[in-house]
C-alpha cells in the first residue's frame, strides 16, 4: 500500500562529521540532520510497474521507514535508509549531493537563456547512480546480501527522489526493495544556490511545475567551436526491429500505441503514444502521453563535425522538404574514447544521454559522476526547428541518443534514438565517420 505521504523534518542539530569541539556552536547555527519518509508503491498501487517482471521474489514483503541526509561538509551527506524493523540499515557515506543538483554548466554561464535551459533540461530528465559493493555498507547482517544501491532524482520535480536496492538471486542482479522519498525542500533551495549561485525561486515554476522554457534561437557558436566539418553518409536502419532486452523488454508492457511492434518506422508517426510518467515516479497507462515522433519519420542529411577542444559532434536533419516539421537534432562534445565498441544487438550497453546540456547520464556509477561532473561538462543535446528555435524533445516524444562503435568497422557510428522514458527505440541510423560512402 502506498503510504501517506508527509515530509517529516527531524531538525537535530549534531552533525554527522562534526568533532565534539564545534558540536555546542553547529547546535545553533545550522540544521545538519534532516529525516524523510520512504515509501513503497505495490500491488493495486502500481500496476503498471515494469519492474515486476524482473524484481527479487521478496520485493513486496520489504519495507523501509525512512532516509536520514546528515550533513559531513560543502554538500556532501552521509545517507542512512533505515529499515522498518530491526533489519539491515544502509549507510552511503560523504555523498557528493551537489553533483545530483540541476546545473548550470560553465559553456553556458551568463546566458540566460541558455543557463535556463540548461537548468531545466537537467532536471526534466532521469539521473539515477548507482553505489556498487565498497560504496556503501550495511548495518546488521546483510541477511539478503544487499549488493547495490541506486539514488535516483527523477524527472517529475525537484523534490521526488527514489531509492533502489540489488539483491542478485538465480545469478541474476535484481531490484530488491524501492522507495520513493521527497527530498527536503528547503535543503534542496540552500543547495541548489550554492551549486549555481542563483536563488531556486528563479527557476522554481520550471522545476516543480514543468512551465516550458520559451522557444528562443540558439546560439552554437556560444557553445563549441567547429574545427571541420562534412555531409556524412548514412544508412537508415529503422525497418528492422530492434533489441527487445533490458530496459526495452521490460517497459514494452506501456507502449500504448503501436502495439506489439518493434520495428522503429511504425513508431514514427504522431500516433504513438507511450505510459506517462506521474508522480511521485511510476508508469500511468491512464494518463497516455502523445509524441510528435512523425519530426523524426525521414532522416535527410547528417553532418559529422571535429571540435576545436578534440572532441566531435553529429547532427542529424530531418524532413528537409516541410517548414512545419524540419528538425535539426544536435549532440554535441561527445568524447570518442567513450564510446564502447559493440555489435547492434548489444546496444543497451551503448553510451546514452538525455537532452540538454552538461547532462548526467540516466544510469551511470557514483564514480563516474564524479569523474564527469555536470559544472565542466562539454556535452550537449538539442532539438530545433526549421528556424532553428528550440524544440521540448519531451514534446516530441525522445529522451536522447544512444550511440557505439560498429563492431566490424570502427569508422561506424551506430546512433539511435531514445524514445520518452525509453520504452523504445525510435530512430536507428549508421553514420560514417571517415567522410567516405559506406
């Protein structure tokens, strides 16, 4: 049963990493303690969760109280998921919180409108990491042999954040215990102005209302520097099917329309419509999300561009011939050394990100958000329009590319297209790279 949902602020006032010299002073000064409840989505509450098809068996019968985010130091918290009986307690120490924060990345600083779009595009997409084995520890006995701990701020609003555990059983890694907590809001204001120095009420009606930005022309050149550039060929691989594994297999279930299809053309038309994603973080085949994906039904041209800074960008131009749906879709400050090597069939291990700039990418390891951080990120995604004015990607129905290296070829570039929520592919192209006919 989903419990009711109430933000409890437990304001103590010891800190976590604080020494027992600074503990009378920390007492009145600051709030370094702050507790929220969890709580789990089960059964009727859910019934369109895609997770269900791969969770642990004992994933309805575990149950968690609540989350404490102690205060360590400059937006780093430990995090402690306490359980609901005397069971394991789980512990993330010195947790960089700052790096989940939407950003405003340094490319785009002193734009204002690019700052705001930024901003918003981070927030309006999925960044969930994952604290493997070494990254965390468990109070108690590990009796299930917890082994993953995945911290995820999901796209709804600033505040709806999920919590997931990996329990491995018959060799396979499986979902073990989900809960959904509301991250408290006056600590996430405090540590939104101290990442971007700007006070959250300027972005607010964006991040907790989804009040879409304005659509103004941008500015590349205010982005990267192109050092060269071609037409590349391509070949257009959208009549075959793609991978029903992983993240696809299990969110199939809410495609609402075109059914029992994995083919990519049949989804590019503004007919499809997909399971929306509601509060506080589930799928909702009662509230169907349109798309606008005929933008994408005919790629015409794409453009393989060298960067100044060594790093490469793909645009890909679609419906050439139509002033109402021509769509220019950029990624830009892709690194090529990131990029794994892959045959079609292994895609889901592919390099993914959503739209926007200096974005995290929806899954990765606490690690590497670490080492890619948000503030000095060159990447970015966008989707324009004839007049070359920014497109809401959401709008249209896709979260962002996914891309590798041919496995035969490495002059290859396979890039595909994540559909909203990433229930399925809808565009998959072979673009070469060596400004040569494939």
């Amino acid at each position: 049963m989903l419990k009711k949902r109430n933000l409890i602020l437990c304001l103590f006032f010891l800190g976590a990493c604080a020494s027992s010299e600074n503990e009378q002073a920390q007492d009145s000064e600051a709030i370094n303690k702050w507790t929220v409840q969890l709580d789990e989505l089960l059964g009727d509450d859910y019934p369109n969760n895609p997770d269900m098809s791969i969770c642990h068996s004992s994933y309805t019968n575990i149950a968690y109280q609540n989350l404490d985010l102690k205060s360590c130091d400059d937006g780093h918290y430990d995090i402690i998921i306490n359980p609901s009986d005397d069971k394991d307690t789980v512990i993330l120490h010195d947790v960089d919180i700052l790096e989940f924060m939407p950003t405003i990345s340094s490319k785009v600083e002193g734009d204002e409108y690019l700052e705001k779009l930024g901003i918003v595009n981070q927030e309006w997409n999925r960044q969930q990491v994952k604290f493997l084995e070494g990254d965390f520890e468990v109070s108690g006995s590990n009796s299930q042999h917890i082994e993953r701990v995945d911290i995820a701020r999901n796209c709804l609003n600033s505040y709806l954040w999920e919590v997931i555990f990996y329990v491995e059983e018959d060799g396979v890694s499986k979902p073990y215990y989900h809960g959904w907590f509301d991250f408290p809001h006056e600590l996430y204001a405090e540590l939104f102005k101290i990442r971007n120095g700007h006070e959250f009420a300027e972005y607010s009606s964006y991040l907790e209302h989804w009040e879409d930005p304005e659509h103004e022309s941008i500015q590349l050149s205010k982005l990267r520097e192109v050092e060269s550039e071609f037409v590349a060929s391509f070949e257009n691989k959208n009549n075959e099917e793609y991978p029903l594994e992983g993240e696809r297999k299990k969110k199939q279930m809410n495609i609402m329309y075109p059914k029992n299809t994995a083919v990519i053309q049949d989804f590019l038309t503004d007919s499809t419509v997909f399971a929306t994603f509601s509060p506080p973080g589930f799928y909702n085949q009662e509230d169907p999300r349109a798309t606008e994906l005929s933008r994408l039904a005919n790629l015409d041209t794409t453009y393989f561009r060298t960067l100044t800074n060594g790093l490469f960008e793909v645009e890909l131009v679609f419906n050439s011939d139509s002033l109402e749906k021509k769509t220019h879709f950029i990624v830009s400050g892709l690194d090529k050394n990131e990029i794994p090597t892959l045959a079609a069939d292994q895609v889901n291990s592919g390099w993914q990100n959503s739209m926007g700039f200096g974005n995290h990418t929806f899954y990765e390891t606490y690690e590497s958000a670490l080492a890619h951080p948000s503030k000095s990120s060159e990447y970015f995604g966008l989707l324009l329009d004839a007049d070359r004015l920014w497109i809401d990607s959401h709008h249209v129905g896709i979260d962002g590319p996914m891309m590798h290296w041919d496995e035969d070829n490495p002059e290859l570039l396979h890039f595909w297209i994540l559909s909203f929520e990433r229930h399925a592919f809808v565009g998959h192209y072979i673009i070469n790279t060596s400004n040569s006919t494939i």
